[in-house]
C-alpha cells in the first residue's frame, strides 16, 4: 500500500558531528558516541521502513529546511523535540511525524514514535488508522505587521540581556498592567509541558485551543502585586505587549533558533488564528506528557 503523500524525512545532526565541525575530534566521549550510534540506527531504521513499502522519499537536514520542501508532504523527523519545532516553523498545511532517535537521553515529549515502534505506526499511516491532531499554535504580530513564522511551543518575550529587566506593558480584555520580570512567557497546550510548566504554569491536553500566559520572576516593589501575572488566552482573543526597554528586547519563538528583535514602544499582539498543526501522535503521547507534569510537580512541591 503507498502513502498518497510524499514524505520528507528529517535528520540532524548528532552532538558528536556538530562537536566534531566545530571543534575537531574530541577526547574519546562514550556518552557522546552511543547517543550518535542510537541516532545513526534510528536514521537507518526509519528509512528501511519507508523504503519497504516504497514510498516516495526526499532526505533533509535540519539547516536545510524550508517552507517548499515541506509543502504537501508527511514530514518525518529523527531527532528530538527541538528537530520537531524546526521542522513545524516551515509547515503551514502538511503533517508532522517526530521520531525520538535516542529516546535514553531526549525526552522527545512530542515525538510519536521511536526506531522500535516507527514500522508498527508507520503501517497505521499506510492503512490510515492513525490519530491525527490539530494542535494549536501561536501567532505573533508586530506593529500590526504578522511574522511568518508560528511557534508550536512557546514564546518568550525578554531583555536581550538574560540578566536585566524585562520592562513591558501587558494588555488583555480591557485590562492593562506594567511588568518587570525576567520576560513573559506565552505557550501552547503542546507547550505546556516545558518552560512554561516549569516556570510554575499548568499542564494542557493537546486539544485544548487556550493560550497561557505568565510572567517569569516578577518584580514587587511596596506596591500592589501586578495584574495580568499568569492567566489563559481564551480560544479567539489576543494578548498584546508594549515594549519598555530602551536599549532593546527579543522575541523567541520555541527556543533560541528562532528571534525577532524588539526596539522600544515595539508593539506585539499575540494570538491563536493561525492554522493549526497537523500532528500525529500515539497512544503513549499524552501518558508521557502526564508524566512529564507529576515530575515537574514533585520539583515545585520540593522548592
């Protein structure tokens, strides 16, 4: 049976290669070489499993991806979490597959699949009994001007410097406050099994359309606590910050890959309209978020 789509398969690269361009070979690493030999077997595994049934496959590199190569196609990545949120930065209407290569070092909270269990769900593809789920994402505009890319995770909005305040103005629902923090925080339900649920926010099924909000570290002086610290994004409604800071923030979108510089008075609405991601998951998917969750619970209940 063949997939009507054609796929395009994803790899990185593993640490062992990106240390060994950067900086010639190491001293002998066992931790590194296992971690690139898992992610090396996985890369083959996959790839005999697709040819198996004769698919039509394109291979990528992460650094090489871009909006046309995905379009119209299943898009298959080997690697990690990070791989996915790459690869979903460029997808506007296809399917994400993630495939956890080395599942003993990457949590992979978002991967389907790993080199074990990737013929047995890729047979599901082929026979279209696959659970398919739109997941929401996060789309950004700045000074009424959208940016191209859609985090599928989460956004952050910080100093440039790790170490100064993040001074901004917080809009939402007719209610406005002024903030320092360390930067404000915006995820996803998919997202909210990272950052933003270590940063004390909350878990959310995948289905849930709701953006979350919170204001990482905040500031009290003698005053009122600020209003607008931590709070849901309804499916429908934006979230709109006003930059403070003089000598310039960012915005990241999943992680430090992605950014958009922020001068002063730069205006940014947040919201959820844009189309969602066409994700495919497993059964297990949603157990290992759970898990996910009670251990950064048994972090907080300890700190």
């Amino acid at each position: 049976m063949a997939f009507k789509q054609s796929v395009l398969l994803v790899r990185k690269k593993s640490r062992l290669q990106n240390y060994q361009e950067k900086r010639g070979m190491p001293r002998k690493s066992i931790e590194l070489q296992e971690a690139h030999d898992a992610h090396e077997a996985c890369f083959t595994a996959v790839q005999n499993a697709l040819k198996a049934h004769q698919e039509s496959v394109e291979i990528c590199d992460r650094a090489d991806l871009s909006a046309h190569k995905v379009k119209d196609r299943l898009v298959v990545t080997i690697g990690g979490d990070g791989t996915m949120l790459d690869a979903s930065h460029h997808i506007h209407d296809g399917m994400l597959l993630g495939v956890n290569s080395d599942p003993a070092r990457s949590v992979g909270a978002l991967c389907a699949a790993t080199a074990q269990t990737f013929p047995s769900l890729w047979q599901q593809v082929l026979e279209e009994q696959v659970k398919v789920s739109p997941v929401t994402r996060i789309g950004v505009m700045v000074n009424g001007h959208p940016l191209p890319t859609y985090a599928l995770n989460e956004i952050l909005i910080a100093h440039k410097n790790p170490a100064a305040t993040s001074r901004y103005q917080i809009s939402f629902c007719g209610r406005e406050a002024e903030h320092k923090s360390s930067g404000i925080w915006v995820s996803t339900a998919a997202g909210s099994t990272g950052s933003m649920l270590s940063a004390g926010g909350h878990l959310q099924l995948l289905h849930d359309k709701r953006l979350q909000y919170l204001a990482r570290e905040p500031y009290f002086s003698n005053h009122a606590v600020p209003d607008l610290l931590v709070g849901f994004l309804p499916e429908g409604e934006s979230l709109a910050i006003l930059s403070r800071m003089e000598t310039g923030g960012y915005l990241y979108f999943d992680g430090a890959h992605h950014m958009q510089r922020l001068p002063i008075n730069a205006r940014v609405t947040i919201h959820s309209q844009v189309p969602p991601l066409k994700l495919i998951v497993d059964a297990e998917l949603e157990e290992r978020r759970f898990q996910i969750s009670k251990l950064r619970e048994q972090y907080h209940q300890h700190h």
